[in-house]
C-alpha cells in the first residue's frame, strides 16, 4: 500500500533515508538451498557507489553489506535475508541550507505535500541512497537467474547528446560512463566534465538487453512482463519513460513493417523487443529508459520556500553530473527481480 | 499473482474471452453512497466500441453492460459492483483458419508456450474485447473522480506519420480518430483509410492530460504515480512505450532546462509532466503511449505453424487499420483506476 | 482491501447480494490443461443448496452454476474462470418489515453502521447466499486436490447438544444433519424438528478432517497453514471458534502429554492436529469450529430500529433451524482453497 | 507469499532467526506526524522479554529495540521504520545435541520437510525470538490506536489447570503469570514451579479484551474483523484454537439464548465477543486463545532422527514452563495490528 515493497513472490522491502542511521531490504520468497556470498552481492553494491570516477559524486557512502538472516552454512534457507548497510557519512548540517527551500526538480515540494512532514538532510527518503537495497536485493535474484542461464546486461546509450554507434558489451564496465561505444565513452566523458565544471548536468539513454529468458514468462493481462519492467524502470528516480523493441518509432511503422515474421527458426525480426501480448517470446527482451539531467546543480535556479516566498538557489554538495553510469546497476537489479519473480509465478500456476 | 487484478483499494478483476460467453469485472472498494446509472457507465463504452466510424472495425460486439450486484435504489452500497456483457456475436468459425498458425505480431505463440493449451478463437484472452471490463471499471473511477474535481482526457497525437499541430480540446470527440487538431484528422483519416483498402495497418502515439490532481499523490519508491501510470498503460496490448512530460528529449537536456523552477504562483514550467519523486506537483499530469501498428493484416506473411513448419498467412476479418481511437476510452479508463486507487491510498495513510 | 478476494495465487473474488440479479465468482490462478465440468462443481452446489430435507429453510435458490471464461474443449486456460448463478427467487417485498429495524444475531446494524446504506433485501451481502460462490471455486480446487491424492471431508460432530460417539464417514451424507454417528443423527434430527416448530434454533460443531497432504506445506510465520485456515473459517458468516488437533483440551494438558512422539514411521500420536510451526506434518490435519444458532428465529426479541427506538420483532421466513448442515460444503470449499493455494506457494517457493 | 508480511496498509515484515546477528522488523504504512520514541517501545519489548520472574526462562535475549529509520525530529515520516534488536547471547554450540533429532512439539521435521534445509540453532525462524518484532511493531500500532481511543488488554485466564474466578485489570501486571485474579495466580504459580521442578510444561488460556473499537470496522466477507484476528492469533507459535464472545459454548445454546438483544442503549449482552457478519458493533470485543503447554521439556521422549532412526530425546536449556505469561504482550501486540489495519482500511473506502 505504501509502496516500499515490490515482487508477488520474490518480494522485497526496502526502508531508509539518506542521513538516517541505515539502509536495507529484506528479501522474501528466497529459494532455500542455494550458495551465496556476501562478496557476491558487494560486487553489485560496488558498482553502484559513489567515487568511482571523474563523472561520479566523490561521496562516499560506505555501501558495505551485511546478511543479518536467512542464511545458514553458507547457504539460503527460505527464511526471509535481511541485507543491511550503515550510514558513516552523515552530514546533515550540509544539507541545513536547503532545510526551508524546495529545489527544483527534486522531490521536496511533493513530500511535503503528501506527508506534512519532510526529512530534508540528502533528500530522505527519495535519495538516490534508497537504491542500494535494491541493488543488495537485485544481486539476490541475479544469483537465482544465473542458474536459469538468463544474462542482464545495461548500459549508456547516449549521455549529453552524443549516442552510441556501436555495440561491444566487452567494454561497458571498461569505461567511466558504461557506454557500449568506446568512441562515443570518450567524447561523453569529455562532456559530462565540462558540464560538472559550470555546474550543470545532462539526461542520457540507457538500454537493457535480456537474454536465455524462456518463451512464456509473464502474466498476460495487468502483469504484463513489459507492463511489470515498465512500473520497475519508472520508480527508479530519475527515469522519465521507457520504450520495447522498435519503441516510439513503432509510431510511424506499418504493421507490415513492425510485426515479426516467423519461420521455421523462430521470429526473424525482434521489434517486439521480446515479449508479444505480455508474455516473453523466447528472443532477447530489449528496452531502453529516458534518465533526466541531475537535478542537483549549482547554476542558480528561482525557487519557493516553505514560507511561499521566492528565493534563489544553488545546490551545492557532491553530485553526480549524470545518473546513468549510476543507475544502470539498478536497472540490471530491478530487471532481476521482475524476471525472478515472474519465473516463481509461473512455477506457481503450474505447480 | 496471474494477474487479472488491478489497484489495491480500488481493485478491478476482469474476466473473458472474445468468444466465451461474456467478459466483464467484479469492481471492489467502492465508495458507498455514490449515485451511479448503468448510464453513464454505457456512454464510455460506446466510445469504445466497433464500427463507429469508417477507421474502426464493423464487428458489432454488442458492448451493453448491466450491472448485477453492489447498488441500491440507485446507489452504491460498498460491496463489489459486479458489470457483466454479453458475448453475442461470437463466430468462433471465423478463426478455424488460424487455428494452427502464429499470427506474427500476436500473442498466439506465446500463449501456447505459456498455458501449453490456447483458446484461438479471435485471440481468446489476448483479445481487445478484454478491454471491456477495464473501460466499465474505469467509468466507475471517473464518476469517484468527477467529485474530487479531476479530468481525464486522452487523444490521438500522431497518426500513421502525421502529427497534430494545434491543440483543440472541444474537437477531439468529434473526428474519427479523435485527434486534438481538426487538420491532422483529415489527414489521417485519409492516410487510414488508404492503408486499411491495402490490407495493412498503422502506429501512432496517444496523448493523456489530468488536471485537478491535488499535490502529494502518489507513493514514493515502488508505486511511484508514473510508475503505477506506466504499468497500468503498458498494460493495455498494443502499447510499446510511455514518457512523462519532456519524455524522452530529456535525455538531450541540461540540468538547469530540464528542472521545472518555482515562483510564488508554483512551478514555472512542466517537464516533469506533473510528478516529482513518483508524487504529483498539483501540475497537469501528461504523458504520451506509443502504440503500434494492428497485428492482424490482410498482406501476407510468413510464419510458423504449432508443428513447426513455415507458412504464409493472412489475417482476415474485421480489424481496425490503427488502434488510436479505440484505446483512448482504454487509456482514459486505466488513469482513472490509478488515480482513484491513489487518492484512496492516501486516504489509508493519513486514515 | 474490501476483502472481498481469498488467497495468493489460486485465487478468488466473489460479488452479489442475496436478493441481487446474480451472484458468482472469479477463480484465478487456475492450472491449465485441466479437465472440468459444470456437473462436478452442480454436485457440491447441490449439496449446500437449500431444501434438501426437513431441517434446511424449504427456500429454493436455483443454484444452478454456469461457467462462463476459462474453459476451452473441457478444459481450463489458465485464465480466469468465471462461474455465475442468477437470482431467479427473488423476493424483496418479503424483507419490507424488517427494512428499518435491526434483527439481533444479524449484521444489520453493523453493516449500516460501517458504509452508511444499508440493502436490507434478505441480508443482502452479509446473507449465507454469498457463500454459493465460494462452494463452487472450492469445488474447483477440490478437482486440482483429487490429483494430488488429497481428500477433504466435514461433518456435524455436535448439534443442539447431542454428540457424535462414533465416526462413520459412510453416513455422513445419507443423514440430512450430516452427522458421523447415524444414531446420534436421529436424535439430533428429532431435536431440530421440535426447535424449528418452536421457532428457536441451535449451535453446533463441524469437524473436519484432511487426509493425504504432504509435509511441508504451509508458510512458517503471518501464513501459517492453521492461521490460513483460521482465517478462511471465521470468514463464514456462523462461525465464532476454531480449534487444532486437542484444541482447547491442551490448556490442561502438560508437556509430555501433549507433545506428539515420533518413531521411525513417523508421528505417535495427532494432538496437533498435523500442523506444527504451521507446517503440514503429513498426519490427517483436523480441526472442529463451532457454529452459532441461527439467528433468524420467530421467537419474539427485543430490539432498535433505525431511529433509535426500541421495539420488538420477530425474523419471519424460511430459515434453517440450523445451519451446521448447510455450513459443511462450505467449511469443504474453503478448505480445499487454503490447501490449493498453499500448493502453489509451495512451488511458487521452489520454482 | 512467503508469510513474513502481516496487514495491508499498516503492513509488517519480520526477518530474523533466533541465533543469526539480528532479528526485527520493518513498519509501513504509519501515520506520518506522530510522536514515538524508542522508549514507548522498550517498554512493550520489556513485557516480552526473558528472565522477568520464576516462571521464565532465564535467558538474557538483550531485547533492546533501535529505530533505524523513518523518524525525524521525534516524530514518524510516513516512510518504513526500521526497527532492530541485535542478538547478543548466541550459543548454538548449546543446540549442537539437537542438530539431527526433531523435537517432539516443535517446527523441526516441518521446517526440513518444507525447505530441505534448517537452521537448527535455538529452532531459527520457528523460534519465539521471531515474536520481537512483532512486539515492536505493535507497539507503534497502540501509540496510533491511543489516538483512538483504543485499548487493548490480554491476560491469563487459565494456567495448568487452574482458572480465574474474579477480574481485577489492576492486578494482571502485578503477578509473575499476569492473571487476573490474585488468588489464582498464587495457586498458577505454585502449579508452574513444580512443573519446572519436574522438567515438565503445562498449557492455558489467554483472554483478550478490546475497549473503544468504534462500530462499523472490518470488512464483511473473507477478511471479517474476526477472521483476522483469528488469523492474527494462530500465527503465534503455541495457539492452537480461539473462540470470540460465547464461543464454543454456542454449541450447545439456542439462538433465542445466543442472539443480542438490542435497547436503545445498544447491545443488551454480548455473545457474538463484539462482532457482527465480522464488523465491530462498538461493544467490547472479546475472544480467548488456548496456548499448548511449551514443547521443550527435560522429561525423556521418544523421537526420530534425520536419519530415520528412533532415539530418545531430552530438550535441555533455559525454557518457559508455561508460555502464556510472555506470549500475551504478543497477543496484544497482533490485536493491534490487526486493528489500526481496520482503521486504515475503513479510512481508504470512505476517502
């Protein structure tokens, strides 16, 4: 109801702000028996943090994980995991300046609308910080996927105005933006610093690809596996939209031109971006999110404070110029959970 | 869990076939009290229903619905509202054809590895028919809506290639496509009908604004408003995609173009598209759905059929050229159904 | 959240009131490819329906179900079942004196008390009508159980102050009380006549019994397999209590006596009632509840009207004196969905 | 699914086992605005706690709650609490003899059964440590319900045989088994020291009193007030029965006996335990719970072993003679759970 859970089956729950004393997730309907590590999940956590280089807030974040529950002799129990990270680098006194004014593009105005009460140090709740059960949580359900065979892969596919031309997955983790175009990692690298020099930020693309998933996952009518991956992608802060296959190209296409055709082989073409009325085909699951401009930046802006009076504002502090090299573990984490809760649905029907 | 419920307090289940005997909704957590006619819940099925006009199919579907339980002399009691109707122009002779092959571009193959078994009789469950329910359901919401002050109106924005220039709300009712520029509808028309005499189809992209919502709905990380709005619409069949406000040019914008600033009066500026952190600012909430072109088509294509063999098929029958007019009723409905749940959900928290 | 749906993946809602057009039931999260027929959900219908003999209310209620989704060639979808049945014996005006005062036992004045409107026609949601939906999903599940080797079976072990001494299932549907004694059914019979001339009714206990589920089923902390089925029992309108294995008995029963001892082919003893941490041991699962007077009787009572003044009134109509024969499909039906339910799960777990 | 989630919109999820680093609880859906502080929940985890009197396990569990999130500046945010209590006294090497036998009466051959693997240690997840977040979050639930005007109280009725023959509220704090009557809580606790003495356990009945629930909560069908709580209950480790108002004594009562008569006061008795075609009536909601005698007990049984082979058991360590002195702030903590859920709910229909 208050939306900090998310999954039928594979099911987490998330809770933390970003100054408070901790973040996690509890991580319910685990499939007992299984091997896992906590290095295996750090691996995602370090991917996800901060400082990882010159297009990175230099924050640090401390995102070292610890399974509190549901593991025994190294193994899972079906018992519900409890993923916990400590807040070390609480600096609420550097957020006080931003205590009365509602900066734009942020979520300040909204809380306080909606709950009459709002924790203004580092956003809160709606802190990008929130993320890091998700991710602790996506590495969860990777692990379960891995043993199905399915491959999550994400990545900057334009970033500042400048677009990938090629594809190679060898070089994404290889490149401070995780662009699938080393060529095009280099020019967005030299933009996104230019941009953080005069204190402004740029929106990006990312694309997702899905591959080993099975034809026949997903829940055809309001669950539709697209519909479930859409909701996922949009309630990651920033994203503004999302697009399948062909996408919003689909728009000037002729059904001629956009169905796939079939032959002996399978689908020959893969507009559908890999899933036809809900349900997945078998090809690769293709979809790519719009992620807006940070929106913490120091040009100053016109704002309102909580007086409603206007005033100017510049959001000072250590801020990413772009979010997508960021966001893109947290793509990969919650396609995880969508696809792994979808295979325990499906086990469920026909169980 | 399979997925045929929608909302938490506001909660639909639908169910049916396009050639069972009936489809329709059990609609529960009503408000009690509320004058409803089965009336007013016909008028916007008769928006979505066939052969309005020379872009829509002929097949007369017989869209009459009645209301079997949950109202008393006139109003609601709180119990579920159960709306039922009536298949009865079912030929399900008409689809022995298809009986064996993969219509590309439908859910015929994927059904069929999903279930392992596959009602083919004009689509079964997959079919738009089962948008029926969700446009009764959805009537239900906007006459809960219409009393907190909200509006709901969708329309066609592009169609096959050709854009809508002007914004006209008054004229959207009253052209075929329900475009929201007079001109373009002209066009259209003409362009649909030219593909429909070719057997082929087209894609276009549908437009929703909300006005009247308060500020602070919405739950801020998993049931963020635009992702539950995301889901609702990538829900519908033909949708392949959606972006909020700026949408997708957000990703070629700066920081300091994208923020929406304040002054006294409120936000400046909409690229948000009326939500901030998954919470409406109190703007206008917009948002755009890709749809695309109608799979079934009368060119012919090649194919698989369920022995495995290659095939040519044409989809005969009686099929809209471009799914535009007729999804925006459904469009319309799921954002009443989300916004609704909404408004209650928040009604719970502070409950 | 207006409770009107039961359980997690095999799931249903059910809608209508006692003297509305119809009511019925959406059964989602059916297994596909299954065999099922009208005939095999008519036959527990028929055995919930009234006037079966001389202790149940001579009202006739035609329930006679239709199924109208979910079926393709005999067989299920996987989609969702809808099963109806209209209310063909309508008869409002019969209610007319009791529209304005509130009938003790009845939930006349708490359903107005809770939405503010009240269809007073027989009860309306609140009447037992309601649960013909239930027996015909609980038929459903019960067709899934039987190839699963589980059987389900319940009784009247008290009536009216008379026990059962002994168990012979054989009787128990050729006596019209549903007693597992047949000369203890006599007299119960006797007892039930003479109160149903006087106008008064009794209480009495069901039991029921649960043969062939595995261990392990059931979710160990809130879902416990007891609590599920606690929840499922006190749902039925009649029923105030519900008891495991030694039930009440074990508040005077020590350790060593209550605990059930193993040997190697298992279990000694059943005082558990074959669920321990809410997990199935694979022992016979048994449980007792106990059922209210029916509150409709024509013995005169002391009550308030609407406008808050006293006055008398007297429950005229057809009314079972008791209502533990009618109540025990229902008590079947709702155990066969928590057992079906949680068979899923269980897969859902390990899929 | 997976059951470690309780209520809809004023929803818990536990983790924890008894011997893992920590167990607890997050709390979603509160109220924002409200005042709390950790030692308003301390005092309702000291109730719970071991170690308070002869009659309970001398175990130290350091039962000291820390709130990890969803507060700021001494009042609740509406985003998740975080409430935690870390595990301090972990001995598993004290459970090392009871790594490959399943004990009589508890969850240990279920839970294997179930999951294919256990945490043997202290009995994991089936432990009553699990019940501390449950005591936390209910905690929160009475803070909200005190706003209401809601009070809810439990004590021993009966204990080893002996009952309660007088009420005295003032009293139940006051003795080591928290009964109601002094006198025979002298004679309870004599009855439990010899047990202990003798390495042996005994069962009891809890009662349950709700004061200030105003008329018209619940919802009326599958999830009816009673339903819930009885749900509520049975979830609790050693409940294996309830029974509302008159109970299982309805059995054997006539409806002219069992049925409430009205004034114009209101409810001139209270057999239905306050509740109606499962909605409050506004009367005192009353109901009562057996608790099986504890299962870990010094006397020798007889068991099995993992391996299949029958051995004698002994369960050494530090347990309660009887639970129901520490199980009923558990059960108050449910009841509260249960309720400020209603309340939400009741708030989401009307809203």
């Amino acid at each position: 109801m208050a939306g900090n859970t998310f999954g039928e089956v594979f099911k987490i729950t998330t809770f933390g702000e970003s100054h408070g004393q901790a973040v996690g997730v509890i991580v319910d309907g685990v499939t007992p028996g299984v091997e896992l590590t906590e290095a295996y999940i750090q691996k995602q956590m370090d991917r996800r943090k901060p400082g990882q280089s010159s297009v990175t807030t230099p924050r640090k974040e401390y995102d070292v994980i610890s399974i509190k529950s549901g593991m025994f002799e190294g193994k899972t129990t079906g018992t519900p995991l409890f993923i916990m990270l400590e807040n070390k680098d609480m600096r609420p006194e550097a957020y006080s300046d931003i205590q009365n004014a509602f900066r734009p593009g942020h979520a300040d105005y909204t809380y306080l609308q909606k709950y009459g009460i709002r924790d203004h140090r580092g956003s809160g709740r709606a802190s990008g910080r929130e993320t890091a059960g998700r991710v602790a949580a996506g590495a969860v359900a990777r692990k379960l996927l891995e043993h199905r065979g399915v491959q999550v892969v994400a990545y900057t596919k334009e970033l500042g105005g400048i677009r990938c031309e090629t594809y190679n997955e060898e070089v994404i983790e290889q490149n401070a933006v995780r662009a699938c175009d080393p060529d095009a990692a280099v020019r967005m690298i030299e933009r996104v610093e230019q941009l953080a020099a005069a204190g402004d930020s740029c929106g990006g693309i990312v694309e997702c690809r899905i591959r080993g998933v099975k034809a026949g996952l997903g829940e055809p009518v309001f669950d539709k596996l697209d519909a479930e991956l859409a909701k996922a992608m949009l309630s990651i802060g920033a994203v503004k939209g999302i697009e399948f296959g062909a996408g919003f190209a689909a728009a000037g296409m002729l059904g001629s031109e956009h169905n796939d055709e079939m032959n002996a082989s399978g689908f020959v073409s893969n507009n559908a971006g890999g899933i036809l009325g809900g349900i997945s085909t078998g090809n690769e699951i293709v979809f790519r999110i719009v992620v807006k401009p940070t929106s913490s930046i120091s040009v100053p802006q016109q704002t309102m404070n909580i007086h409603g009076e206007e005033q100017q504002i510049i959001t000072e502090g250590r801020h990413d110029p772009s979010i997508c090299p960021r966001i893109i573990p947290v793509v990969e984490a919650m396609a995880c959970l969508v696809l792994e809760d979808h295979y325990k649905r499906q086990a469920a029907m026909l169980g």
